[in-house]
C-alpha cells in the first residue's frame, strides 16, 4: 500500500530552537530512500506505507537518543485504491485549475 | 517505545455518513488489546508504538476492502524517555490544575 | 456556521510539564460558553465558528501573556451543511455501530 | 500576532477529486493576499492572525456554497513572541543543518 504523508515533528524539553531536530529528521528520511519535500510546517513524504512508518519511528528513536525527553508530532495520511498518484500529481491538480 | 496517538480516520468517496466506517476501525482497535477513548473527533489510543501503528495500517487496508476508494487521515503521536504516562494520567494533570 | 473542532495547543520552551498551560487553555475554552470535551490528545470544542476562533486565538495570546515564547497548535475542523450534529451525535453514531 | 499555519481542507461527500475545490481555497488565500506554498498534503500561509483566520473561513464558506456538504480541515498554528519568522527563515533553518 502506497502513502502519500505529510509529518510534522514537535521535540518538547529542548528549547525554541528545533532546526537541528528536525534535520536529523530529514537526513532519516533521506536514508530511507523516500521521495520527500520540505515545506515551512512539516516534510511530504511518499512510499510504502511500511517503510515511511519506519522512518518515522527512527526519528522518535534518534531524536530520544539525541537527549529529546519528549515529542509530539502530527502526519496526514493519505492513501487511494481508485488510483496511482504522487506528490507532484497531487501539487498539478490543484495549479492546473488556478 | 511506548505511544499515546489520537487518530482520525476521513473515508472519502462513500457520501457524508462515515459512523460505520470509523465503527469498523474502532472495533480493529480494540481487537488489538489497544487502551482507548472514543471522541467526537477521533479516538486516543495508548500502547506499545509497533502494536499502535499495526492497528492504524488495519484500518486503512480494512476501509479499503470494504471499497472505500480513498482515505484521508491524521494522527496526533507523543512519545516521552522522562517518564511513563498514560492517557488518564494526561487528562489528570489538565483536570487538577482547573 | 457551526463548527466541531478538536484543538491541540503545544507550548515549546517551557520544559515538558505543559498541563498547567492547558488548564489555563480549557477555562478560556470554558469562559467562552463552548461546549466542551476535554480527552488525553486535545480538546473537543462546539459552537458558532467565530466564538471557537476568538476563543483559540485568546488561547494563544494568553499563553504568550504567561511567558510561552513559542507555540505549536493543531486543529481539526468540522463543518456541514447537510444537518446538524453535536459532539454527542458523532461519538453516537459510532458507538451504536459497535 | 503573526502566525505561520498550514491548512489542509478535505470536502466530503463529492467524490474522491478534490483538486478543483482546492483550487478554489488556493484562489482564496492569495486573494486575501497572504504569503502561501501549495505543497503535496496541504498549503502553508503566512500572514496576521485575523487575516489567516478570515481567509481559512471564507474557504469552508465558498465550499459550502459550490454545493459541498461536509468539510473535515486540518491546520497546524505557529505563533511565537522570541523573534520574527517567515517560511522561508523556518526551511532555511533546517536546510542549512543538512
């Protein structure tokens, strides 16, 4: 099963600066191999549903393990049976139409 | 690792009524030994992150077997090293400081 | 409009214990005539769009007013034209499916 | 206050297409002259509280009245009070750590 995702992680307990968190976050999702797109409250993420849960447990995992005493993230999920679709099929079929 | 989530599952293309649906991931939820509260705008879940996670991936796949053609979703996770927490424990500590 | 909406308020730079902020969040939601649902994730609000708004927003100014330098919030937000429903009709409607 | 927010709006009950009626919200948003990036699961915008909020508003309402019968959104909210910060600076911060 594909997913389209979209995670946004809050560390808590470690300031107001988060940038260097939520790179490592990045550089996790990077490794996994999944086709990915930061914006300004969260990162896209598109692949396997099991393989982009995976990456996003290691960055609980990593960030814990950075000294992170607690987190709280969010995800949007998406995932369709009618058809295959991307990220940028996704961006497309709203520009298209403005 | 252990995970309080709050899940809102959306079904998309299967009209306005969506109780029987979110009935059906409930019923997931709780076959799969998960601590749960139902409210009116998705369901707190409490348990072990792979057990928490296994379930949630039910549902989706469960909805679609069922036809539902697309499915939206967001998830609200909070892990923490500092100190075991329970959702009980969560809604305590608002409700004694009111 | 009416609007059901579920609201999650994250303070950032305040250490980890936040159940005191969002006591103070829950009296203003109170304060405010909302009906409300206070569960381990957020909290259900109901009422008239620009009632729950003002009250959100007065959330946030008021966790700024104690010294919370930053803020991250989530909001789910419901509304139809098809019927009315409360908070109490949804949880209904999946609970007698069970 | 300033707030950085990321809306994702999810009609309901017209099908699994969803791109033309998002269309609509992007048109919106940038004639209530925010900051905005469309992304792949949602629209980050930039801009005063009020005018963010008023904006989000007349999307539900403009969708409502092209005929939708439920709508389910999703926001993320940011607001601090330590320094000024714009969608760019938030990307650049993290970018720049990669």
């Amino acid at each position: 099963m594909k997913v389209i995702a979209d995670i946004c992680v809050v560390p808590i307990g470690v300031g107001v600066s988060l940038g260097s968190y939520i790179a490592v976050c990045e550089k996790i999702l990077i490794d996994a191999g999944l086709q990915l797109h930061l914006h300004g409250y969260g990162t896209n993420v598109e692949g396997e549903w099991d393989q982009v849960m995976r990456a996003f447990k290691d960055c609980h995992e990593a960030l814990h393990d950075m000294g992170v005493p607690r987190i709280s993230s969010t995800i949007r999920l998406g995932t369709r049976t009618d058809r295959e679709q991307t990220i940028e099929d996704k961006i497309r079929s709203v520009e298209e139409k403005l």
